[in-house]
C-alpha cells in the first residue's frame, strides 16, 4: 500500500446529444478543467473510513459500507466494488474529497466523484486496472449501487476524453472518436445559479417514457430509428411521441454535428446546438424559464448557438461564441441577469 495517494477525475460539458446516452445514441461531451481529486492516505489507528469534503463542513465515519443517501454515497459505493473487484479489505483509510467543479448543475460532478476514488483506490492499493475497467466499474458503481439511471457517457469521458477535443462516442457499441474543437471560438459555460429541480423520478420518467416508446414500435432503442412513421405515431401516448421525437432528432444532429466539427463549421455547429435546447424545452419538457433565459440572451448577443446542458430541470447552459467577445458576451449576461455563474 502506498502512505497517500491521489486520485483526479474531471467533470464535462456536454455540447450536443442530451438524454441519448441511455437511449443508444451518439453523444459529444467535453472534458472540462474542473475537476474532483481524492486523496487517501492511512489511518492505521481506525478499523473505519473516515471522508471529509472541502464542499462539507461535517466530517464522515463510515464503519460499514452501505448506503446513506447522500453524495457520500459515491465514495462509499467505489469502495464497496472496489472490495469485490479487487478482493481487499477497504478500511483503515481517511478520503479527503476537493473539488473544483461545482456540483449538481448538469456538469457530471457524480461520475468525477466515483471515478477519482476509484483511481485513488488503484494507487492506495497497488492494483491495476484498464480504462474500459475503469469506466465499467463507475458506470456500475452509480447504477446499481447510488441508483443513479445514467448512461455510460459521464464516464467515459472523464477517463478518455480531454479539454482540446469533443468526444464523439456511440454509446450503442462504444466506438468513439476526439475530435478537435474550433480553434476561434469558445465553448462558454453559465451556470443559471437556480435550484436544480431534477430528481430519480423526473430523470426516470423520462427515462420510462423512452423505453415503453421503443418497445411500442419494436425497436431495441429509440435511436435505431431515424423517423416516426404514421404506424408508430398511432403507438405511442402523446408524452412518448414527444420525447421520441427529442431522442431521434437529436441522434441526427449529434452526427452532423460531428461532421461541422471535423470541417470547422462552426455556424452550422451552433445552429445544431440551438436546436437542440428547443428541443428539449418543447418535446423533452426538461427546461426551465431560468434556462431559455439564458440560451436566448447568449444568442441575441451574437453567439453562434447555445443550449443547456446536462439533464436539464435547472442547472446549466453553454454556448459557442468567438475567443475575443467571451468577455463582452460575460457583461452583456449579467447586465440581464446578474445571478449567472460562469464556470
């Protein structure tokens, strides 16, 4: 065992590809430079895991590994399939937990958290583990121990993605690509500084939706589909007509999305982004007043597209605009709403 050892992950922005990474879609999320780091170091005098948090005031002694329904649960899930993966004994450690990415606006905080514990348990521990481990192991650890019903992209990319490329993943067979972002512009990201109304039963509803959706009209996942035809219209409720018209729709954006990426079309990149939010307020029905706000300030002071980003029900947006107005577009946000945070 080592006497300390740090673990990093970092937190994303995903700029295209919202909700379609438990549908079999393509997503293009980018590695932000916030991140979360997890230090573990030896507490040989304890036969229990002590946590403490630089975002927490309270200090954790965990004695038995099980959930307690909070974000701690993160920690104490890595740990606990850390255990069964690796055959050791997790205990007699404290984790002290810093982070730089705000959490709970839609920017994957969560998978940051369980993956530099699970880097920090490799190192503590001596163990070797491969990147596909890695993001299984996490992807794991918040599905079927915290409970939250995500898709692998989060993940993903806080192990395999970076903060010059998007990564362009199909999350169906886990091909993926990295792409490089434009040169000249800036993807800017605003935090609308609201109560994040999103919980398991909002996230899963849609979720629910989807799948009877997809069942309804015979497919795998919705994202095999390019189109509604008028037989599957007369097989979905209205609220799973809406959000399969969100899903793949979307799906199609995201591919050409990536093509605009490749060939530095930045315009048509944007219009894409900005399509995408609509989308998600209209048929998705996962925004907020806070969040069209803000897309429509960033887009009528000239930027090239803007959408939110995450899961939606708060939190926040992003939006593409030229390197030398990103100080100018700053003002001009908060003159119009001036409890925006930008990350």
């Amino acid at each position: 065992m080592n006497a300390i050892s740090i673990g990093e992950g970092f937190g994303r922005v995903n700029l295209i590809g919202e909700h379609l990474d438990y549908n079999g879609g393509h997503v293009m999320p980018l590695q932000i430079k916030n991140s979360v780091i997890c230090e573990i170091s030896e507490n040989k005098n304890t036969d229990y895991i002590s946590i403490v948090s630089d975002k927490y005031k309270d200090s954790f002694i965990v004695k038995k590994l099980e959930k307690r329904h909070d974000w701690t649960d993160f920690i104490i899930g890595s740990c606990l399939f850390f255990e069964q993966k690796f055959k050791v004994k997790v205990t007699k450690i404290s984790i002290n937990v810093k982070s730089s990415l705000p959490l709970g606006i839609g920017l994957s905080s969560s998978a940051a958290i369980t993956v530099s514990t699970l880097k920090s348990l490799v190192k503590y521990f001596q163990r070797v583990i491969s990147n596909k481990e890695l993001i299984d192991l996490a992807y794991d650890i918040e599905n079927n121990f915290v409970g939250v019903g995500g898709g692998i992209m989060d993940q993903f990319v806080s192990v395999l993605g970076n903060q010059n490329e998007a990564l362009f993943l199909n999350t169906a067979n886990r091909n993926y690509e990295l792409i490089p972002i434009f040169k000249d512009y800036k993807f800017v990201i605003i935090d609308s500084n609201t109560q994040r109304i999103l919980s398991d039963s909002n996230f899963n509803q849609k979720k629910e939706l989807c799948y009877s959706a997809a069942k309804n009209m015979n497919v795998e996942n919705l994202c095999v589909k390019s189109k509604i035809g008028e037989h599957d219209i007369q097989s979905l409720s209205d609220d799973e007509l809406s959000v399969s018209k969100h899903v793949i729709e979307e799906n199609i954006r995201v591919v050409k999305a990536a093509q605009f990426l490749k060939s530095n079309g930045a315009e048509e990149f944007g219009k894409l982004m900005t399509e995408s939010h609509m989308s998600l307020s209209k048929y998705y029905k996962v925004s907020t007043l806070e969040l069209d706000k803000l897309v429509d300030l960033a887009n009528s002071f000239g930027a090239l597209g803007s959408k939110l980003t995450g899961a939606g029900f708060g939190g926040a947006i992003v939006t593409l605009v030229k390197k030398e107005l990103v100080e100018e577009l700053k003002k001009y946000i908060l003159d119009n709403y001036p409890n925006a945070k930008f990350i």
